[in-house]
C-alpha cells in the first residue's frame, strides 16, 4: 500500500441494518399465532408495556391489540411492517378477518361473569412447552375446548383470581403468560380433563367445518347457526349460544351432545348431500344413535 492509495469505503449490509429505524428486537411469528399474541411479546421483547404500545398505533386501549386481530388497518399493517420487518402477507395471516368461522370467535369482553365466555382460551401445557409462550388463533374459537396435542381441556380464565387474560392492558413489563391481575403464571394452572368421547365430538365438529370451508358451503349452510345452539339442544330452557358459555361451561355441553343427542347436527333442511357428509363423518365416531332425551332437555349447560 503507499501513501497514496485510495479508500472505497461501502455500507455493508449489516452496517445498514444497524442505522435501520427497526424496532431493535425482531420477533419471528410463531405456528397459528394470533396477532394480538404476537404483538404483545414484540412489546415486552423492545421494552415497552403493552398497555402502552397501542400509542404507537395511534389508538385508544382498552382491547386494542384483540380488536386489531379482528380488522387491522392499512395504516397500521404498513407500520408494523416497516418497523418489525414482517412481512405484511404474514400480518395478515395472523389476524381472524378472513376467516368464514367469525361468529364462532368468542365475543370481546373484558369482564364478565365467571359462567360467561371470556375473549381468549389457553392450553396451559402448551405455554410450557413453548419457547416464548403465545396464544393460538384457535383458541379464539368456541368451538374448541380441548388440545389436541396435549388432550387437556382448554381453560378461559386466571385460576388464582379469576380473571380473563388482559394482556393488552398489562401497564408493567410483564410476560404475556403471566396474569395481568395477579401475575399468576399461567402455565402452572392444574390440567382440565376431558373425555375421549368429547374430544372425538370436538374432532367431529372441527372436521365438519373443514369440509363444509373447502367446499364452498359454510356461508350458505345452517352449521354455524346449529353449532351456535348447541346450549338449547343439551337445554331447552337455554337462551344462551355457544360464543357465550365459559370453557367450562362448553365442554360439559359438548359431553352432553357427545353421550346423548347429535341430530341436532344432522337433521334439517339442508340439500341431501352435506348431511350425507355430515353423518359420514360422524358415523366413525358412533354418534349417530337416535336422541334419546326427553322434550323438557337432559341438563343445563350454564
Ligand atoms: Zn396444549
Ligand atoms: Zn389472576
């Protein structure tokens, strides 16, 4: 080299993500993650409580980052994307506005009785065996009740204090797992047993709605609407649908049409060729045995 040698200096690549304005920890979506999970731990991860992240959206709180998994804004799609270096097709993927099974989805509410649904479900195990603990976009649903990997039933509510989780208004910095009242660990909550019967039952349900999606049907056929009165088919005297029963409430329904009535399922006016669906997939299942309970209803679900 002599003393009059040129210099080229080049920004590398990794030097240029260094004076990047991302957010400074990346957080890589997890299998089925609800967007609203995952924002919450991309909030703890760059020290920020969640309650308080929803500034950067501009938005008010309250269940900011449950309504976002609902509708998420062009706006707010673009930010994340911009400073979290997620893909926006991944963003999207991760909400439920696309899904045809919305009115399954338990309904937002931040309170309520404890015999009432709560927004979101867990599977305790599952948050153990996960390397950052997260929520599932099925445990939005209300028609799941159990895990399928762990065969425990789902629970909907902190087991010390009672409270639904409220991630979205943890004002510490605090794992989501963690209660947002009492800060009880989630994951030590006791296992939930759930009859193989039922759980076979669940499978069914969730089979039906599968087949009915992939064949165009489920917005023109009345599943939804019987899988919605599902109480008043275990219990006349219910007003009650299914988005609005606790956990607990709907696995005792579902061990009740799982052991006694299922054509509540099959019945009705629909064209002949998705109820022949229908009963083929729950024949295997042996739930095909006539109702046996009597008019005034076999229990209550509530
Ligand atoms: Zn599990
Ligand atoms: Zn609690």
């Amino acid at each position: 080299m002599t003393g009059t040698a040129e210099f080229a200096i080049e920004v590398q690549s990794h030097y240029q993500e260094i004076h990047s304005d991302r957010w400074p920890v990346v957080v890589v979506p997890q299998a089925d993650e609800l967007l609203s999970s995952w924002l919450n731990r991309l909030a703890f991860a760059n020290g920020i409580a969640p309650r308080h992240f929803a500034d950067v959206f501009g938005i008010d709180g309250g269940m900011w980052s449950a309504r976002l998994d609902l509708a998420l804004p062009d706006g707010a799609a673009r930010l994340l994307h911009h400073y979290s270096g997620v893909a926006r097709d991944t963003l999207a993927a991760m909400t439920l506005a696309q899904d045809e099974r919305t009115r399954l989805l338990l309904p937002l509410r931040q309170t309520g009785h404890r015999r009432r649904s709560t927004w979101l479900q867990f599977c305790p195990q599952c948050l153990t065996s996960d390397l950052a603990p997260y929520f599932r976009r099925r445990w939005r649903m209300a028609t799941s009740i159990s895990c399928p990997m762990h065969g425990c039933g789902l629970r909907d509510r902190c087991p010390s204090c009672g409270s639904g989780t409220a991630a979205f208004d943890q004002p510490g910095l605090i794992p989501q797992h963690h209660c947002a009242t009492c800060h009880f660990d989630l994951r030590t909550a006791a296992k939930v047993s759930v009859k193989a019967a039922t759980r076979r039952f669940e499978r069914c349900l969730h089979d039906m709605l599968r087949m009915e999606a992939a064949k165009g049907f489920l917005t023109k056929s009345s599943l939804i609407a019987r899988l919605l009165s599902l109480p008043t088919a275990v219990d006349p005297r219910s007003a009650r649908t299914l988005i609005n029963l606790s956990s607990a409430a709907r696995i005792r329904c579902f061990d009740q049409i799982a052991e006694e009535c299922h054509d509540h399922l099959t019945a009705g006016t629909e064209a002949s060729q998705i109820i022949f669906w229908h009963q083929r997939i729950l024949a295997p299942v042996a739930l095909l045995q006539p109702c046996n309970r009597s008019a005034s209803g076999c229990g209550s679900v509530s």
